[in-house]
C-alpha cells in the first residue's frame, strides 16, 4: 500500500468525500467503521477519520455488512416509483407477517419516513400497513385452520398475533365467524 492509499482509501476518493464531491455519487459509497453508517461521497456530514473509513461499490454492499444508511444525505433512497417501493413492503411483509412489524421497522426496512410510508401504502392498496399485515395473518390463520388440527392458540402465535383473545376478536371482525366457527364450517360435509 503507497502514500495514496493510506487506510485503503485511495487518494482521490479521500478527495472526493473531504470535498463533497457530488459526481461520485451512485458510483460508490463511504463507510465510518466506528458509527456503522454509510454515505454517499457528497455527504455534507463531518468528514471522518480516515482510518475508519470503508469504501463499498453498492450501497446493497454496505447493507450487507450491516453498515446503516446516514439519515442526512440517505444513500439508498432511490428514486423509485412509489409503486415499486410498496411492493417491496408488501414482499417483505408476506415474508416477515410472524414477527412483530411496526410502523418504525417497516420505514427503517424501506429507508423511508414512517408518514411517507402510511400515506403512500394507503394511497397505493387501500390499506394502511397495519391493516394490511393484519389482512395476510388472518389469510394464513384460515389456511391453517382448514388443513390442521393446531389449537387456535398454537395458529394465533404462528400467524403473529401475541394472544388468542386478540387474534380471536381480529379474526370474527374480518370474517363474520369466530375460528373455532370457521374451522367446524370448513370440514362440514
């Protein structure tokens, strides 16, 4: 390693971010290893130290190894269509309904503010995000009360709802009958 790539930062891309240098933007990204944030080189934040700086090709590089975008100048903020970034939530959300999802998680997941986010869901389905994770536990609860014999309890923690009188009240609200209901007229004959 010569004089030019002290830390292994190249020189120029040093430059780049000590002068906030904007057309190297999209190109590559900067990480301060101490705050495990990443920032585009035109980030306006105080420039680091440069022994704890990583440089990454992609941003998706940087959010593998767990660095988190800067809140400043939001390098994974691409300029996606609202459609396209609410079908991303609607993925996830399919993938992670089990879990625990607030508002707070979903906009951090998606890198947007959480009004954003329930203005836009809203917009774009018709539901707001905690309708809509309440919509796909309630699809995944019928599904296994017509093809199992787990205690109701058992699917109301499986499809993520934290007890069985609340998931029990969720479930008659959206469906017209209780689950022990749903279940007897599933099998019926």
């Amino acid at each position: 390693m010569g004089n030019s790539d002290i830390a292994g930062i190249p020189e120029d891309k040093w430059l780049a971010v000590l002068s906030n240098d904007r057309s190297y933007d999209g190109q590559w990204y900067y990480g301060v290893k101490t705050t495990g944030i990443f920032c585009r080189p035109s980030c306006k934040s105080k420039p680091p130290n440069r022994s704890h700086v990583r440089i990454f090709h992609t941003a998706r590089e940087a959010l593998s190894e767990q660095f988190r975008p800067c809140k400043r100048c939001k390098p994974v903020q691409q300029q996606l269509p609202d459609e396209e970034w609410a079908a991303q939530a609607c993925a996830y959300i399919e993938a992670h309904y089990q879990e625990a999802l607030p508002l707070t998680l979903l906009s951090d997941v998606l890198h947007l503010s959480p009004y954003h986010l329930q203005r836009t869901f809203k917009r774009l389905t018709g539901l707001t995000p905690a309708a809509y994770i309440q919509q796909i536990r309630i699809r995944e609860a019928m599904k296994l009360l017509a093809s199992t014999d787990l205690a109701v309890t058992d699917i109301a923690g499986q499809v993520g709802f934290a007890n069985a009188a609340h998931f029990a009240t969720r479930f008659q609200g959206i469906t017209g009958l209780t689950p022990t209901q749903y279940r007897g007229a599933k099998r019926e004959p």
